[in-house]
C-alpha cells in the first residue's frame, strides 16, 4: 500500500479486466454479440 506505483498499476489491471467482463456480459447491446 506505500507503492503509489504498484498500486496504480493494480488499479489499472484491474479496471481493465472489469471492462472487460462488462463487454463480454453486456456488449451484446452494441450487436457485437
């Protein structure tokens, strides 16, 4: 938690793989299926 770095970069993984899911469950609406 003292690493602004480390932290940040967790955060960004982890927004990603959030989108990610998200796409995946509710992307179908953009007709991408």
């Amino acid at each position: 938690a003292s690493h602004p770095f480390f932290t940040g970069t967790m955060q960004i993984v982890d927004t990603a793989g959030r989108v990610e899911r998200f796409e995946r469950r509710y992307g179908r609406r953009k007709g991408r299926e």
